[in-house]
C-alpha cells in the first residue's frame, strides 16, 4: 500500500467521515416524503402536475419516445408503462421507442415520493399519472391541430398518430408536434372508458425482445466508455472488518494495475482496485495479502443463530395484532391444539448481472451509469462521497440484468464504492464491478427467520385460537424508512402476510422480535410474504387435513367475507385445475396455496411427485387477480417466472449460511437457485377479468410456490416440513 | 501478454491478452462484443455460453490461449446460422426474455441443442439447458422456444 499522507487525492480522514455518513448519517438529511402514508394532522401534498414533455418526445419522423420513470429488470415496465400512455394518446404503437428515465424530480414515485422500483409498484403507482399525460399530449395535438385548421377541438379526433378534423382534414402527429408543444397543458382530459382500449389489456409483446436475443441490449456492466478503467474491491471476510495491514507488490506487478488502494466501505473497509480490465483487476486482487482488524465485530454463526431464534419464538415479542379473547388457547383442549416451529434460512437474490456501478468524476459535477431501483438514494450517495450536490451528478438508469431487491438498498453501498473510487481518478469513469463471489458473499440477504406457531382448533374444525411469534433482524431499523415501517417495535415487513391475513381466526394474536445481528439484509423478491405464506399456508392446509376437508373448500370456508379477492381466485383455482387434479397419476399429488399480497391475490395448484428424494413439479395452475391486466402476456410471464424465483426456498442448497461470521458460499456451485429441470414443467395462468385498480405483479407470484409444493410432498409422504431450506424427502 | 489470432464469427481478429484470460473477457474487453455474459465466473451459469467450432462452451473458463484457430460464434453472429436465426425468432415468438442476461446464453445452448437433436423430448431439453441457469425463471417459455423452433426446422 502506498502511504496515503502523502496522497493528494487520498484524505483519510475526510473519506472515514463519509463512510461514516455513508452507514447511517447520509440519508437523515432526507425528508422522505410517502403521500400514500402522509401522516395523520400532516396535510398531503397537492396532487403533483407531470409536464408530458419530460415523458414524451414525437420526432419528425413519427418516432414517439416515452420515458419510463422506472429501472426496468425484467419486469416489463418498458413495454407496459408506455402502453398506458400510448393508448391513451392515441399513438401508432409500431413507431413507440421506450427509454429509461434519468434521476430527476419529475420521474419520482408519485405514491413513494423517490424514483424506485420496489412493492410491486411500478403499475399501479403510475397507471393514472400515464393515462394522464397520455391524454393531455393526445389534447395537445388536437388544439394544434385545430388551430390549423380554424376549427373546434370537438369537431377532430385522434387515432393511431393522425389527428382527422372536418372535411378530410388530416394531420400526423409529427407534423403537429411543434405546434402542440407550445399549447397550454391541459388541467384535465377525459380518460378512455376501458371499452375505449386499444392497448390496455392486450397481449402485447415486450419492446426489448428482440434486443435481448441478439446480444444488442446493453445492461449497466456492457457499458464501454473512452479511457474508462475497471474496479474491483477487496471486501473484508467479516462485515464490519476493517484494514489491518495490505502487501500488494505481487498485485502491482501484473500489468494493466493502475492503482491500488484502501477504501471506506458502508460496514468496514476494503482495498480497491483499478485496472485497465476485469480479468487483471480481479487477478491483482487475488494477489493482495491483506490482514484484516475483526476485533469488537460480532461473528455470525447461522446454526448457532437457529438455536437462538427458536429460542426467541418461545417468547412472546412486540405486538403487532391482539385480537380477540387471549385466553381462548387455554380453554382448547390439549388434543386440539397444534404447536408448529419453522426455520428460514438466509437468502441472496444474485441476479443474473452481477452488481456493478460507474461514476465519473469532473470536479465540480459527476456521471454515473447504474442499474439501479433506488435512483433517488443512489444519486444523493454519489453525491455525498464527491462532495456534490445530488443535481450535480447526471444520473443514468442502466437496464439491470435482474434485481429482486438487491438494487434498492438503503446505503447505497455499491454506487458509493463506485464514488469513491472514482474520486481519485478524476475524469476517468470508473466501472466497479462485484464478481459472482462477492454478491453472494456480501450480505444483503433475506433474513433469517423462526416462527413458533400455536393453534387452537375449535369443534367445528376451524382454528378459534392463534399465538404466532416472528423471529427475525429489521429490514429498515435505524434507517428512515423505519419512520413509516416500524410501529410499537414490530417491523411491518417481518409480520406482513400474517398480522394482516385473510382468514379469520377470532382469537388472533402476532408478535415479532428483532434480533441485531451483524449480517446485512434486505427486501427479497415479496419481502416477508417468502416465509409468512409458507408458514400460514402450511398450516391451513394442516387444519383442512385434520377437518377431513377439501383443501380449496376449507380455504373458502375460514376466508373474512370481505376477502373478495382470494375467494375469487380459490374458485377459478377450483375451475381450472379440477380436471387434472381428479386424475393423478400414481405417487403424483396436487398442493394448494393461495395468498394475497401487493393487493394481488394468487391461488395455485401444483402437482408434484418426487424424484430423486426432490420434489418434480409437473406443472402449475395459477389463478390471479391483479386489478384490470394491463399488459396480460407480462403478466403470464411474471408469474410463470415468479413461482419459479419462490422456489429457491426449497432448494437443497438454496440457503446462505455462516460460520465464524464467514458465508460459507461463494457461487453458484454453493448457493444453487433453481435451473430449469427444478422448475414446473407447464405453468397456465388464468387472470380474472376486471376493471378495477390495476395491483403488483412483481412480488405476488413467490409465495404461493413453495408452501403449494411442500403440501402435495406432504400428502406423498405424510410427513410435515417445516425448515428450509428443503432437505432430502 | 502475447498475440492471438481468432477466428470470430467468421472473421480474423487480432488481440494482445494475457494468455490466462477467458475467452469471455477477450470477446467483451478487447473485441467489444458484450452480447455474451459475465454470470459467474465458474460455468455455473452459463450465461457466457458460445460455441467453439459448434460444440456450447462456457467461454468464462477457457483461457484464450487454449483457442488455436477453433471457429468461435456468438450471439452477435447466431443469427446468421438457419438453426440460429429459427431460435431467435422463437423466442422473440414466445416473448421469453424478461431481464434478458441469460438470454445469449440460453440461445447459444439451445441452437446447439437443436443442431445435434432436432426433435428433443423433455429430458434432452433438461440436459442441454441444465446448466443454464435463469434467476427470472423464464424456464417454461424456453421450453415453449425450443419445441417452436424445433417443429420449424423439418
């Protein structure tokens, strides 16, 4: 290591505070303002007004480009959001060009206040706003039109890129466009009855098909720009590991190194590396010898870990619903009740595009290239480590290879060593990319969880009492998302799809306790609905066994009445699968699940045999009601793809653990997600027609997979599991 | 570093590599061609799939020295190959893709699946794509890809 006093670019001092800010001060300046969770006595924000310009661009030559305000990562928000205001436009969908929109005011979430992809929102949140600007354009292009004409609005109208007006008057949309961009913006358009659709609600494939067939879609990694140089960081074995000591002379002599040096990290610190390739960078670092300072770090051991939450469970934590007569479960006899543990372990969400960031720095104003879900965060962070105000940094949204989660995080750890690497190399771009090994040994995980869960079942066979305690670390604790997240101690995302359930069981009681563990973790793929609906639909369909009940009949029965949706979904579940699940062949079962989560709620009904002491899943039907289907092709794809994402649970090696605070895995020949002989065969997915507020479709589809899978194993072999990940049937 | 001369996609390119370098790296650093993916790292993945002279290669594990003058494809040239050009237009067809990472990797298997057995069952589609790992999990449109393609060659 070079001595870093006499490093111009290098101010150690001035680089720990940012790290410092960077693990938790950074965004306490952040005023983040939710509208859809404004606080009682806190008047909302007037509704927001979205200029179309910054949304959409008709070129001469009849091009129309919509901006997404959204990453897309496979979600198909580039084809589906610019379906909305397509139609609405009345604009030839064959000339649409969709682009990712830059960090900027205009492109934040309207519910969530900051430019994100995340809940499952990307629809529903900006479905109206993109009608609107849709319509507004539309009007815009019909007062040009009629001004040229010397005509009324009321007497033209638009389709397919042509405003027509009386007498065979006829205008493209492109020869008007200059003239409407000087038209006031409407205050309000009439938006199209659902019959009025041309778009919405029809099959209508992706825009980056076939960009992402032949290799010519560029993700964030593919980026390639004049004199840019390649980072990878040294990150420290334990989180929180800090520098002792490095010997980098054998890394210095490989040519093509171009610098060498230590670097704050969120949690710790870690020694960079700058190359003119990957294949030297990531060889330099391999060449490092670094002593590592673990004193004072907590080592995190995941079976030492297990005993210790199943311990918790015992226990109740803060309470998130009492309801009900507490003493109900005393008063069920002994033969009625049913105590149940459950084990989750880790899980990391590895898209497929390994993480990376590029920053380039100019002094007084920066660049940076990331695929990001958190635009807003990313952005500030950048900014903090140069010294920057955040419009001081032209933030471009680079299509992601994946996500799941695992591109939302509330430091911003990635782009942040991005940042500060980049801070030393001024004018150069730096692209910092974290190998396969680093994602999955760097944290970020799903969290841990155990629950302990008590049932006392009444005489007519339907649970009359419930004691359920959740064990497992905050996602949001410390960070100013716990504000709207955390109430009386419980984080709402460690309990969703349990405090708020469908079923109705009287006497209900939910408490959560939150361990701090020195293991990062984050939102995955459905957040707490991974392990809530695997354990509440495990234990519904143990109740429907013992009530000697169908399956489907006995959801239906213990469903509130006014969970409309899921009852929906259970009887076109019932409608659609009836057929094949009445004739089984031998050793093959059918599983049932079902689950509302995103206001999107999902029934499904797999059948399975085992093989090779694994499940097979032969297929899967699933039934869906999201709301009016915007773009119904996405929406098949979303959850053929997402049951198979909720499957990793079950994997045998589907799980993250620690020993000695060190992760035990470090790719894919370690954490092994589900390829394609894991997942079902056939999936046919059936949408309730509706016109009703379009709901998420991201999320919704993981958890209903893996509690329906493990309920037909257990009627194969009558045996119960209850620990992931799934080990040998 | 040392010079090599590789035969790709048909013509002569010239790069001067550590001789340990992936094949992956050299098509994507030094050549510019990025439609063929870093996954892994450790043909876990197969998203860096290509073919050398024809057989589906983990381009991510063979150093560059160990190429000769074996004819390399990639995605970028796939669609030149009949075979090729029917699998991308499948799974344009069935709109597989969603984030899209994988998807080189998926096609360059499943072209070379098609050539050696145009008319696969189920389990030689599990065997050939085994490896090619989608965290999407777009696995049931590939399969729906691979027998679209596969009904179009005869």
């Amino acid at each position: 290591m070079r001595a870093e006093k006499n490093d111009l670019h290098l101010n150690r001092r001035s680089f720990l505070c940012a790290s410092t800010a960077a693990a938790g001060g950074l965004l306490v300046s952040l005023y983040l303002d939710f509208p859809a969770f404004a606080q009682e006595g806190r008047p909302s924000p007037p509704p927001k007004v979205y200029p179309p310009d910054a949304f959409v661009r008709i070129e001469p030559s009849g091009k129309i480009f919509i901006t997404v305000n959204r990453l897309e990562f496979g979600q198909g928000v580039q084809t589906s959001l610019p379906m909305v205001l397509a139609d609405e436009l009345d604009a030839d969908w064959s000339q649409v060009v969709a682009e990712l929109a830059p960090a900027a005011e205009v492109y934040k979430d309207p519910l969530f206040g900051i430019q994100m992809v995340g809940g499952s929102g990307s629809i529903s949140h900006s479905f109206q706003q993109y009608r609107e600007l849709g319509a507004k354009t539309r009007a815009m292009l019909i007062a040009a039109a009629a001004d040229r004409w010397k005509v009324s609005p009321n007497d033209c109208r638009a389709e397919n890129s042509v405003v027509y007006g009386p007498a065979g008057k006829s205008a493209r949309y492109a020869e008007l466009a200059e003239r409407a961009a000087r038209k006031p913006v409407p205050n309000t358009v009439r938006l199209k009855n659902p019959s009025e659709f041309r778009l919405i609600g029809k099959k209508v494939p992706r825009l980056d098909s076939r960009a992402k067939c032949d290799g010519s879609q560029k993700f964030g990694l593919d980026l390639d720009l004049p004199g840019m140089k390649i980072a990878v960081v040294a990150h420290p074995p334990v989180f929180g590991g800090r520098v002792k000591n490095v010997d980098d002379q054998e890394a210095r002599r490989l040519s093509g190194v171009k610098d060498i040096f230590e670097i704050p990290l969120a949690k710790g610190t870690g020694v960079a590396v700058v190359a003119d390739r990957f294949w030297t960078a990531k060889q330099a670092r391999d060449r490092l010898q670094i002593e590592w300072d673990l004193s004072g770090i907590e080592l995190a051991d995941s079976s030492q870990l297990r005993a210790k939450f199943k311990e918790m469970a015992r226990r109740p934590g803060n309470v998130a619903v009492a309801r009900g007569d507490d003493k109900a479960m005393s008063r069920t006899p002994a033969a009625r009740r049913i105590v149940a543990e459950y084990e989750f372990p880790y899980l990391a969400h590895t898209p497929m595009e390994p993480l990376n960031a590029t920053v380039s720095f100019k002094g007084d104003k920066a660049e940076a290239w990331v695929p990001s879900q958190f635009q807003t965060l990313d952005q500030m962070a950048v900014a903090q480590a140069l010294g920057l105000k955040p419009e001081q940094v032209t933030f471009h949204t680079e299509y992601a290879g994946g996500g799941f989660g695992r591109r939302a995080v509330i430091d911003s750890h990635v782009p942040l060593e991005a940042a500060l690497i980049a801070k030393r190399f001024r004018d150069t771009p730096i692209k910092l990319v974290w190998p396969r090994e680093d994602d999955v040994r760097g944290g970020y995980y799903r969290p841990m969880h155990a629950h302990r869960v008590e049932i006392g079942i009444g005489a007519d066979g339907m649970p009359a009492a419930w004691r359920h305690v959740v064990v497992g670390q905050s996602l949001v604790a410390g960070t100013p998302f716990a504000a709207m997240m955390i109430k009386d101690g419980v984080d709402k995302t460690t309990v969703e799809g349990v405090e708020d359930t469908h079923y109705n069981v009287p006497n209900f009681h939910v408490s959560a306790h939150h361990p701090v563990v020195n293991v990062p973790v984050l939102w995955w793929r459905s957040v707490g609905h991974t392990h809530t609906a695997f354990v509440m639909e495990t234990l519904i369909d143990e109740l429907a066994t013992r009530a000697k009940m169908d399956p489907i009949a006995y959801r239906r029965k213990l469903l509130k009445p006014d969970a409309k949706k899921l009852r929906t979904v259970l009887d076109l579940l019932d409608q659609k699968s009836a057929a094949w699940r009445k004739n089984l062949p031998k050793g093959h079962a059918a599983g049932i699940s079902c689950h509302e989560c995103f206001n999107t709620a999902v029934a499904c009904a797999v059948e399975v045999s085992i093989e090779n002491k694994r499940p097979k899943i032969h297929r899967a039907t699933l039934a869906v009601h999201c709301g009016l289907a915007v773009n119904p092709l996405s929406i098949e794809s979303q959850f053929q793809g997402g049951i198979g994402f909720g499957l990793n649970q079950l994997m045998a090696q589907g799980a993250i653990t620690l020993k000695d605070g060190r992760v035990e895995q470090s790719n894919f020949d370690g954490f092994t997600p589900p390829y394609i002989g894991d997942a079902p065969v056939a999936v046919d997915v059936h949408i309730v027609p509706s016109t009703e507020q379009p709901t998420g479709c991201g999320e919704p589809p993981v958890p209903v997979i893996s509690p329906a899978v493990v309920n037909a194993l257990t009627r194969l072999t009558g045996k119960r599991y209850r620990n992931l990940p799934l080990a040998a049937v | 570093m040392a010079t090599y001369q590789l035969n790709v996609n048909g013509q002569s390119k010239k790069v001067d590599v550590d001789p340990g370098t992936p094949l992956l790296w050299v098509l994507r650093e030094d050549l510019k061609m990025t439609g063929t993916k870093y996954g892994c790292g450790i043909s876990a993945c197969g998203a860096c799939t290509v073919h050398v002279d024809g057989i589906a290669t983990r381009s991510c594990v063979v150093p560059v020295s160990l190429i000769g003058n074996r004819k390399i494809t990639t995605i970028e040239a796939i669609a030149q190959d009949p075979v090729g050009r029917k699998v991308q237009d499948a799974w344009v067809e069935k709109d597989v893709v969603q984030c899209g990472y994988c998807q080189s990797g998926q096609i360059m298997s499943a072209v070379a699946l098609l050539k050696a057995t145009p008319k696969p069952t189920e389990q030689n589609i599990e065997e050939s794509m085994g490896g090619n790992l989608c965290r999407c999990a777009t696995y049931v449109r590939i399969r729906e890809a691979i027998k679209s393609a596969s009904e179009q060659l005869t």
